[in-house]
C-alpha cells in the first residue's frame, strides 16, 4: 500500500524488467562467447587440416617429380631416324653384343607411367629419357657401354629380359614376305607388298572427291553430304581392292589420314597416321619410307 502510494511498486516491477532483460542478456552472452569458444576452436583445426593437406601435397610432388625424374640438365647424347641400309646396320651392331649371362638388358616400355623397375635401376638417374622415349625398346648393359633407346614401327607387349645379348626381333623394324602396306587418304589409294624388304606397287587409284566448301548456309550443308556420299563411296572402292589383293597370309599395316584409319582397324594389324602426298605410286613409297623409320635415342 506504501509502496503505490510512494510510487515504488512500479519502479520494482521496471527494476524486475530490466533483471530479466540482464539475465537474458547475459545468458546471450554467455553463449556468444561458448560459441566464439567453438568457432576459433574450428577454425584452428580447419588451419591445421589445411596445414596437414598441403605437407601432403608438397610430399606428393616431391614424389611425382622423383618418379618422373625430369631433370632439365639431363638430354639425349644424340638422336638419329634411321630407315634403309643405316637402320639394318644399326640392328646388325646392337644384335651383335654379347655379354656374361644376364649383362644386357632389353625393355620395351609402352608409355612414361609404366617404366619397368629393372629399367629404372638399370638406367638410374638417366631413366627421365627413356621415359621422354617412350613408347620405345630400351636397351643397356651391366657395364654401361650400351645405353640406347629405339621408337621402331611396331613393338611388342612391355616386357623386360636379361639375357646375353639384346632382343632385336626383325619384324619390329623391318617388314616381312607377308606385310601388305596400304595407303589410304579420302581421295586415294594404293597397295603394295614387300619383296626381301623392296616396296612393290601392285594398284591404286584416285577418286572425284569434292574439296572443301567456302560457302554457308544450305548450300553448305548439302555440299557436305555430297562429299561425305563420295568419301563412303571411295572407302567401299578401297575394301574392296583390298578383298582382291589379300591372302590369309597377309599381314596388313593402313597408313594414312587419321580420320580414315578407324575405317580399317578391324582388318590391319598396325594402322599409323602418315602426311605422303603426290599420285598413288610416289605417295605410298613417302608414306612406306615415313613409316618403316626408326628414331635411335642414345642415352
């Protein structure tokens, strides 16, 4: 009653107010801190994840780069393209070595990711370029006096051997009495076969392809399927030259435009792109000449 009448029971209850609302507050404080608490907690080990993450990395790297061993210092004591009487030569050399059992090691390497490890020991801190060579056939000797790599026309599977001597098979470098060569671009065509290792012409021809269109809009579009009718056209023409000229025998190698070797695939057992240009005969001797060249590595 003392309390209205002084006015002191309003001022309570705004005290009473004003306590709850500081309560409050400092239970929002609390909890703004707890969690400034957790955030800086999170952040310290988001920052050591990532500290941890990128040690990670640099260790990967220095991993990468030891495995690939690239090394600018480091290059071919020579490269040569060897084709014809210098290739046979080449051959005849290597395939002459002959060392204690187990001295020589022949590898072929199909591609920089999978070198074998005796090539890695072998060839040591220079194993960069045999990857730099690859896909190719490496060749050294326990006594360092033959460090060579060849990239040959054909290669087996990957395969490493110590042996007494090299593995040289002749049909990697040079063609035998059953390859058959053809060349096939999508206006030509010629076929020849091998005669103790002479390219003999046997056929070819030319056919009426349209060249390219500088024109657009519809006219372009049927120009372009004119063109590819005649294409379809000279590909079946070149089958079937192809059905008249094989044997069971042969042994087909398709060189050509890379566009068109995937026509052939099915019945080549090697296709390559090569750039030969002229009429049938002088095309498929570049074409031969360019395919039947072995790049020489020396290590």
């Amino acid at each position: 009653m003392l309390d209205e009448l002084l006015g002191r029971a309003e001022l309570k209850e705004r005290i009473a107010e004003l306590e709850d609302e500081r309560d409050a507050l400092a239970g929002r404080l609390e909890g703004e801190s707890d969690r400034r608490k957790d955030a800086v907690r999170a952040r310290q080990d988001a920052e050591a994840e990532v500290n941890r993450l990128e040690d990670r990395i640099t260790e990967l790297e220095d991993r990468v780069e030891r495995l690939s061993g690239d090394d600018d210092s480091l290059d071919f004591r020579g490269t040569e393209d060897l084709g014809g009487d210098r290739l046979r030569e080449v051959v005849r050399r290597l395939g002459s070595v002959s060392t204690a059992p187990e001295g020589a090691l022949t590898a072929v390497v199909a591609d920089e990711q999978s070198v074998p490890a005796a090539v890695e020991s072998a060839f040591g801190d220079r194993v960069s370029l045999v990857r730099r060579a690859a896909p190719c056939l490496a060749l050294t000797d326990d006594a360092g006096l033959v460090s060579v790599a060849l990239s040959p026309p054909r290669l087996s599977d990957q395969f490493d051997a110590w042996g007494d001597g090299f593995v040289l098979e002749p049909d990697w470098f040079f063609p035998t009495s059953e390859t058959v060569v053809a060349l096939v671009r999508s206006n030509l065509f010629a076929l020849g076969h091998y005669d103790d290792g002479e390219l003999v012409y046997e056929t070819g021809f030319e056919s009426d392809v349209k060249s390219a269109h500088s024109k657009g809009g519809f006219s372009q579009a049927r120009f372009e399927r004119i063109r590819e009718g005649q294409i379809d056209d000279h590909l079946d023409s070149c089958h079937e030259a192809l059905d008249d000229h094989l044997t069971d025998e042969s042994d087909l190698v398709v060189l050509g435009e890379r566009t068109i070797l995937g026509e052939f695939r099915d019945r080549a057992s090697l296709t390559a792109t090569v750039d030969a240009s002229g009429d049938p005969e002088t095309a498929l001797e570049e074409a031969s000449r360019e395919f039947w060249t072995t790049r020489l590595y020396r290590i």
